[in-house]
C-alpha cells in the first residue's frame, strides 16, 4: 500500500492535530490527541467512518457522507457510550467537544477534503455549525436532557427540609470576598456564624443527597446539582430565598445572655444555664464548655488563687462584683480597672488578665493596647469607627503592657464607660455599609509601677473611674521550697504552670461570679483603693510632685494657698533653674494646680474660687503683704543668716503676726 501522507494542523490547542492521509489514492480523516490512540478507519460504501479516543475515555465517530460525490458530501458526528447506545452527552462534555474539536472538523472537511461547507448535526439542534447525534431515538435523548430549572430545584430542597428556612439566612451588607453574606445557624449548638461560600455549596449538595430527595431527582437533575456550576447557582438562588436585611443587626444584640460551647447563662431568669435557641441570635460565645460537676471540684483551687491575687477582703469583693458585671451586657457601672503594683512586678495582674481573658475567650477584644491610646488607633488599618467593627457583642477588653510614653484616650474610655446605652455607628473598612450596635464591653488596663501612661490628669470625671487593686508578691522558691521574702504580707510563692489549669477553671469561676453580680460590691469602693486611685492620679500630673514638696496640707479650714502665688514661685523656680525646659504655660500651671488639689479631697483640701475666700485672721501673709523695700532686706538677713554671700532668695510664707519669714528658698550665685 503506497500513498502519501499530508499534515493539516489547526489553532486550536497545543496538543489537538488532524490530518489527511493519501491511502490509494482515497482521501481519509484521523483527529486525535497525542496522548490518544487512534482507533481502525472503515469504509461503508459511499460513507467513510473514522473512529477516534480522546484522553482515554471519550470516543468519537466521524462519519463522511456520499464520499464518492463530492457535490453531496456531509459529515456527521456520532459520540456512543462504547458499552451501551443512547448516551446523552452532558453540559460539560458538550463544551469540551465544541471548543476542542469544531474548527479542527470544519478545517479538515471544508479545506483538506475540498468541501465547501459543512453541517454537523447535535440531535437536530444548531450550534455554531456543529451537531453531534449520541445514538438511540431522538425523542430519548430529548427527554434525558431535559433537566429542572433552579428555582423548581431550590423549592424542592425547602420543601424536604422545612428547619432550613430557619437557620440560613443572606445579609448583603456583610459580603466579602469569600464569604458572600450568608449566615448559618447551627443545629447541635444553635449559634449563628457567617460561613464560605464552599462550606454553603458542600452542604446543599449534602442536603440535596438525602433521601428521598436525591432520588426523586432525574439523572440530570443529579449530574447539575453535584457539578461545579449547579452547586454555585443553588447557592445564589438559597440567598434569594433567604434574604434578610439588616440580619446582621441583630446578631449579638441581647446583653442578657452569656453564652458558651453547650448553653448560655441567663441573666433575665437570675443567671440560669440553658440551651441556645436560634431566636437568642448569638454568634459570639466562650469556648468553654458549663460543667457542675467539675465547677464543684475545681472552686476550692479557684477560690485559693483569687485570694493570693487579690489578698485584701474588700478589694478582691470590688474587682470580683466589676467582672460579675461584664457577664451582661448592660454597661451600668461607670468605672473601669487599672491593675499595676508596687512590688516591681510579678504581682500576678497579668496572670490574673490571662485567667479573665480566657474565661471570657471570644468574649474578649483583641489589640486592647492600641485601642485605648491615642495615636496607635488611628493608624490602625480598620481606623477610626471602621475599627469598631469587631466590637460587636464584646464584653472584655484588656489593654496590657501600656508604657509611659504612650497616651490613653480619654475622650474614648469616658464615651464607653458613660453607663448604659452608649451607641456605637461607623462604616464598615472599604465598604459604602454601615453597622450600629451598643457597647458592652469593658476596659481593664495594665502597667507597672512608674510607668503610668500619660492621661488628662485634670479629668476628675475620667479619674472618678479608675480602681487600682494589686499589692500581691509571688516570687519563686529554691530547691528547698524557701525563700527570703516568703514570710512578708501578701508574698506567696510563684507557680508558673498555674495557666494550664485555667481551661478546666472556668465553670468554677462562672459560679463565683454569678455569685457576685448582686453584691453590692462597687458601691462602696475601699478608702485603700481611693488611694492608689489617688497616686495614678498624680503619676499623670507632671507638676504633681512640685505641689507636693512645697505646699503643706495642715487639714485647717484656716490655712489657705492662692495658685497665683504657687504660678509665681514657679516662675522663680524655673528661672533658678536655668537648665529645665519643662517649664508649662500659666494657664496650663492652674489647671495642673486645681487637678492636684482636688485629689487631696479626702485629706480635707478643699478648692475655692478666689471670689469666695473670707478673709481671717491667723492666716499666713504672701509676698505682695509685704512692701518691696522690707522684702529686700528680709532676703539681705536671710542670706547673712545662711552665711551666703552672693546669692538669690524665694521666700514663700510670712507669720502674720511679727511678719518674719517661715518658709523659703536660696541658692549661691556663682
């Protein structure tokens, strides 16, 4: 057999060729992949059939018509299942076929074979030129083909599973790129989240597949809804059918509940543990899990700690009653906690964070530091009230590790400690959306000693909020089990494997605290807690130790000091003092004044408008009841008294009686 073989090759992949080969002188057609085999051609009399396999499994008959006539010559293309007839082919086989093989067959009949058109049938529908029979009658195939439309599918589903409409639900102001705003309530626990978009598709096919649904379906009913694109639609069409505006909204909203893997905790029925009800609309829960049982054998060691971290009765009482507090959402109290030390650390106030924060696990707010500071928060990449997003349903938030050169924002932690109802609205981080929720979370803020964060020392409604409570000591023992200090008040001995027990802690810590919400416990907060309160105040007032060295407090409604008088020795006092740059404004130096003395309350200093101060008898004289020429030579005696010979005096206080200095300041002029 002699012939000669001619290669036609078309743009329409990198592996598919065809060619035409001259075998005596007859013409035949062979299309085929590389990584396929080619299967024997045969000839029928006027009819020239070429049998081909594509990646191993799809086969393909090309059928040349009327061969002998070139006038009348057609193809057609038949695509049996190998082992049975009637084979309908599917959506993506058809695709695959058109795209890979019509302009290869169009090239080889049209151009190789010299014809000048070509038609090839699909079961009598045109598409693009190409129609591919796949065997048995015409009106089997139709009806195979035919398939339920979306919305018949969808309803379908509904109707076999009547809870869905309850526990799925679309908000499309919460899409994303993954996540395109649906919502799903769980069955076992009943807590909503918002879930991908695989998670949505996986589990309606999951749902479809039960019987007697899936069954019920025809076969291409099966093959749509198990395929990529199906699953796809049927989610696009389950968000129509569950469409809720402004679902969102609604998530987290009830401050009465404190919910955890297996309940929640109750507050309208006194605290009770129930099961989560899908109406509850919690999506934020602790991920611990409520146990009386093991509460009851863990209380004795919870109980134990609290009272080394807190060893005073009336203070661990207050901090105790403010987390109790935080179990609802109603932010009632206008306080919040400050935890630092005395002691140079190891006080156990981070230990004791630790043990809140995993108590309160989802509850809590991450990134508290940069929060309550000025500066760090609005360079934040969900800024300003975007960044309040996340805030939803919190009721938790510690900021650790605040440093002294940070800045607390005031304006904010007054808002959100205003009491019940402090409404929070912003729009969403690159989105037109907005959201709006109220408040509940609370603020917990830790330093070490010395290094208070810098704060408006001059708020007093800001001051009035903070409660300080750590005098703890925990230090670690030899190999004996001593230590120096062990037998000091409030030292106990350091336990670093302390935190492994805090998981199984938590049902005993929920009992002590449901214990506390009704205590009364921060309606009197201790005189020895006003104190601390007291020194963070004038860690936060740069002049506060410049008042303390030179003003005494006498506790005699008699004794007064005018702050013109202080802004005056000030002066002097940074005059003398060439090197301080520190030097503040007048108005700036009343306010530090009137911050300062209003903290010295409780040690009966009492503030007064200059308009309201009485003149009596016994007070000491300033400097302007003294003339200018008796001033000087006070100050001339009072150097020959120091046996200074050049230098310069700051007299502060007169005795009214013979107008001889008692108190002042020199120093030698070189």
């Amino acid at each position: 057999m002699s012939g000669m073989r001619r290669e036609v090759r078309a743009c329409l992949g990198s592996e598919l060729y065809h060619d035409v080969d001259m075998v005596n002188s007859q013409p035949t057609l062979c299309l085929q992949y590389f990584s396929a085999r080619s299967l024997p051609t045969t000839y029928l009399g006027d009819t020239e059939s070429v049998t081909f396999i594509s990646n191993g499994s799809m086969r393909a008959q090309i059928d040349v018509l009327n061969f002998t006539k070139p006038a009348d010559r057609s193809a057609k293309v038949n695509l049996p299942d190998m082992n049975k007839r009637g084979t309908v082919m599917s959506a993506r086989k058809l695709d695959t076929l058109m795209g890979a093989y019509t302009g290869s067959i169009q090239h080889a009949l049209s151009h190789a074979l010299g014809l000048g058109g070509v038609m090839v049938t699909i079961n009598n529908v045109n598409c693009q030129n190409l129609t591919i029979n796949g065997g048995g009658d015409a009106e089997s195939s139709s009806q195979q083909q035919q398939r339920s439309t979306d919305d018949d599918l969808i309803v379908s589903l509904l109707g076999a599973h009547p809870g869905m409409r309850e526990r799925w639900r679309f908000s499309p102001d919460a899409k994303s790129e993954s996540c395109n705003g649906m919502f799903h309530c769980d069955p076992a626990t009943h807590v909503w989240r918002q879930v991908h978009n695989a998670f949505v598709e996986d589990a309606l096919v999951s749902l479809f597949k039960s019987a007697p649904l899936w069954s019920s379906l025809t076969k291409e009913d099966r093959r749509y809804v198990g395929g990529r694109r199906g699953s796809s639609e049927m989610r696009c069409m389950l968000a129509r059918k569950v469409l809720h505006e402004g679902f969102t909204h609604l998530l987290d909203e009830n401050p009465d509940v404190f919910a955890v893997a297996n309940g929640l905790f109750d507050m309208r029925r006194g605290g009770e543990f129930r099961p989560v009800r899908p109406e509850d609309m919690v999506m934020t829960h602790a991920t611990w899990s409520y146990d009386g049982t093991l509460a009851a054998a863990k209380r004795p060691a919870v109980e134990a700690f609290l009272r080394q971290v807190l060893p005073v009765d009336a203070e661990r009482r207050v901090v105790l009653s403010y987390f109790a507090g935080l179990l609802s959402g109603h932010r009632d109290m206008k306080k919040f906690l400050v935890l630092t030390d005395r002691r140079a650390g190891d006080n156990g106030k981070t230990t004791f964070a630790q043990l809140m924060s995993r108590f309160f696990s989802s509850y809590a707010v991450p990134r508290g530091t940069k929060f309550v500071c000025k500066g760090s928060f609005d360079k934040d990449r969900d800024s300003h009230d975007a960044g309040l997003a996340g805030c939803r349903g919190k009721r938790l938030m510690v900021a650790e590790e605040l440093k002294g050169h940070m800045t607390l924002d005031v304006a904010m932690l007054k808002a959100y400690t205003g009491g019940r109802g402090s409404e929070v609205e912003g729009r969403a981080c690159g989105s037109a959306s907005t959201f709006r929720y109220i408040w509940q979370s609370g603020f917990v803020l830790i330093f070490n000693e010395g290094d208070a964060p810098k704060f408006d020392a001059q708020d007093q409604a800001f001051l009035g909020r903070m409660v300080v409570p750590m005098r703890s000591k925990f230090v670690p023992l030899d190999a004996r089990g001593r230590h120096p200090e062990l037998d000091d008040e409030f030292v106990f001995p350091m336990n670093k494997e302390l935190s492994s027990e805090f998981p199984s802690w938590c049902p005993a810590l929920a009992e002590i605290l449901m214990e506390c919400r009704d205590s009364g416990g921060l309606d009197a907060i201790p005189e020895s807690m006003r104190e601390w309160r007291t020194d963070i105040a004038d860690a936060g007032n740069t002049l506060a130790e410049w008042f303390a060295d030179r003003v005494a407090i006498t506790g005699s409604p008699r004794d007064a000091v005018p702050i013109r008088e202080l802004w005056d020795l000030y002066r002097s006092h940074c005059d003398l003092e060439q090197g301080d740059n520190s030097r503040v404004s007048q108005r700036e130096f009343k306010e530090l004044a009137l911050a300062f003395f209003r903290t010295k309350r409780d040690a009966g200093v009492v503030v007064k408008d200059k308009a309201a101060i009485k003149q009596e008898d016994g007070g000491f004289l300033s400097v302007r009841h003294i003339s200018a020429k008796r001033l000087e030579e006070i100050k001339a005696s009072l150097l020959v008294e120091e046996g200074v010979t050049c230098g310069q005096v700051r007299v502060l206080k007169f005795d009214p009686v013979d107008k001889r200095p008692i108190d002042y300041q020199w120093r030698i002029i070189n």
